[in-house]
C-alpha cells in the first residue's frame, strides 16, 4: 500500500506509452509537411528535440530549429521554429460521442478554441495529433490563484468557454455514465470489498460506495446546474500561464456539453493546493475566496448573454458557489472510481490505496477531513 507522504512526485515522469524508435524523423517529417518553408530545408541535425512530461493521455515533443544559417537570417521566415507536437493515444475514458470517433470532435474543438485564443494555436492537424504552439509557461496553482489579475483572466475565459456555441452534440449525461461504467468495470475486475480489506479502507468499508455514487447522481440532479460546452478536466495542469500570451487553456479532448458546474469544481477541489499536494486532505477555503472568480464570471456572462444570463435565477453568486462544492466532490468521486477501475492511477506509482480512502472519506461532514458544506 503506497502513501502519497512516501511519493517524490516531483521525480515522476508524466509521460504516457513508449517513445517510439523513429520518432524524432517521424516529428521532422511532420514539422516539414505541415510548417514548410524553412523546416524544408532542415535534417535531423538542425533540430532540437525533447519528449515532453505531462502528456497523461497522448505523447507530447518539442521540436526546435537550433540555428538558422546567415542565408536564412537575411530571409523572412514566416513559420515557427519551435513547436509542441501532440501525438493521440488512446483515452482512457470515452464521452461516448461520435459512436468512438471522438477525435472528429477534438479536431472541431481544438480549431474553435484555438480561433478564439482560449486554447493553444494549431499549426497542423492530421489523423494521429496536432501541431501546435510551443508555450514557456508555468502551471495555475497557488500563487497564480492569490494574483487578482491571473484570477480575473481565468474567471473571463472560463465564462468565454461556457458561451462558445460548439456544433457537436448536446445531450450528453458524461458524468453519470462515466461513474456507471467505471464502477460496473470495477466490481467485475476485482471483489471490491477484499480490496478495501487490503488497503484498510475503513470508510469505504463502512459505506456501500454505489449508494453514494447514486446519493451524488441525484445532488447533482437536484442542483440543477445548467448545460454548456465544459472544458471537463479545468484543473491547475490544464492552465498554462505565460508571459507572452496570458493563460492559455488545454488538453480540451475531454470536452463536451454538460453541467457547468464540472468546471467549477473541478477547479475549486484543487484550490489553495499545489501540484505536489493534489493527495493530500482538502481543507476547502472560506465562501469568500471564490466570490472574486464566480462575480467576474457572472460579469463576463452578463456581457456575453445580457438578459439570457441574468434572468436565470441559478446565475447567482450563491448558485454557483453551490455547484461548485458539489462537484469538487464529483471530482473527487471520478478521481476514486477512475483509480478503483485500473487497481492503478494513470499517474505511475500511485495506486488504489489509502489515498482514494481520504478522497472519499471528505464526502461525509462528521470526518475531521472536511465538510464542503459548513454553514
């Protein structure tokens, strides 16, 4: 049983599958189809080139033109010299669009977030990835979320995001489904209860964890938050923060229409931590730390849909504050049923262990975790 206090995750590599043999001449060739002009005339020997850590679900290179030769320098070189190239794996979950073709809809995604300067500029897309924009930026996390001015950014793109009309599907109930079939994979992979005997999950093993996956389903249900293009995944590694170009959004391939309130949450069950604190207990922050993000969104909303937004009563401050203390714990839930489903976590060394215990122990107030919904 690993404890995340016995994890150096500042030592892991967070890359996903092997870097294949030819690579480096494969990401060439690509940067010479798709680039052109001064890529033609480039060899392997001209080029920088280093795999990428933080690609959980596809593989991610930097490819650099080291040099360029004085005849190059006196001619206007209109292509990047560097760029970040996106190689697909397979996900490792599916939001069921498309009938599994879903990276038809990355591809509409990827184009509109990139056109509305929310996500990372495309150079190229091709049947196996994308190249893009090569970005020096750091993570959101602490200090980013304690400078009012990064905070107002990200609280307007966020808004931005959830006003983008996105022609994929609309209907779409991704959040339960992926709870359902992640527990049914789950129960049929292993004997739950044997696991939580291992691991001494005393919580999980005082609690029947389908009874609070359905207790969560009929929360949400109730809460009634409303529908919008979602970014999904909205937590501080998918927030680049750069000098140059503000922040930027990414890994969008999750996306879809769904409850609002994903992003929210998402967003807040990581709020006041840093990356190397992601395992470690939540202690959720005061109601008032959030009313300068959820108040710049409703500003921003406002001036995006005027009447639309403002007539609708679950528009408010409170509202809002309320979705998302109810899916910073989906959020949890999703991280426990995802790592429940592999017995692994798709972040190496970190198994199913006492770890998702402390997750799931955070959903009931008489635990000295937490309790998101104190007075």
């Amino acid at each position: 049983m690993t404890d995340y206090l016995d994890i150096d995750i500042s030592k892991i590599d967070f890359i996903r599958g092997n870097t294949p043999d030819n690579i480096k001449e494969t990401c060439l060739n690509l940067c010479k189809d798709y680039l052109a002009d001064i890529w033609l005339n480039i060899t392997i020997d001209d080029m920088e080139f280093k795999r990428l850590s933080g690609g959980l679900t596809n593989q991610l290179y930097y490819c650099a033109i080291k040099q360029c030769d004085n005849d190059n320098n006196n001619k206007e070189i209109k292509s990047p010299i560097e760029v970040a190239i996106r190689l697909y794996e397979s996900k490792h979950f599916n939001n069921y669009d498309n009938k599994g073709y879903e990276r038809l809809t990355d591809t509409v995604v990827a184009l509109m977030v990139s056109q509305n300067k929310l996500g990372p500029k495309i150079y190229g897309m091709f049947e196996k990835g994308q190249i893009q924009k090569y970005y020096k930026h750091r993570q959101f996390r602490v200090d980013e979320q304690n400078n009012p001015k990064l905070v107002s950014e990200l609280a307007t793109k966020l808004a931005q995001i959830h006003a983008m009309d996105v022609p994929i599907k609309k209907s779409n109930n991704w959040i339960f489904e992926t709870f359902d079939r992640s527990y049914e994979e789950a129960n049929n992979l292993f004997d739950l209860k044997a696991l939580y005997d291992e691991c001494n999950c005393q919580t999980l093993k005082g609690h029947e964890l389908i009874d609070e996956i359905q207790w969560l389903k009929d929360t949400i249900t109730s809460l009634d938050s409303p529908i919008a293009f979602t970014h999904v995944d909205f937590r501080g590694s998918n927030i680049m923060v750069t000098d140059e170009d503000g922040i930027i959004l990414c890994d969008f391939e999750y996306s879809c229409y769904d409850y609002r309130g994903c992003d929210f949450g998402t967003l807040f069950a990581e709020w006041g931590k840093n990356f190397l604190d992601f395992l470690k207990p939540q202690d959720f922050p005061n109601d008032e730390i959030f009313k300068p993000f959820i108040d710049i969104y409703i500003n921003e909303m406002t001036r995006l849909k005027g009447n639309v937004f403002t007539d609708d009563k679950r528009n408010t401050f409170e509202h809002i504050l309320k979705e998302g203390k109810v899916f910073a714990l989906a959020s949890n839930m999703f991280f426990i049923v995802m790592t429940l489903k592999q017995n692994e976590s798709v972040i190496p060394d970190i198994t199913f262990d006492k770890n998702q215990e402390m997750k799931f122990s955070e959903f009931f107030p008489n635990n000295d975790t937490n309790n998101l919904f104190k007075a």
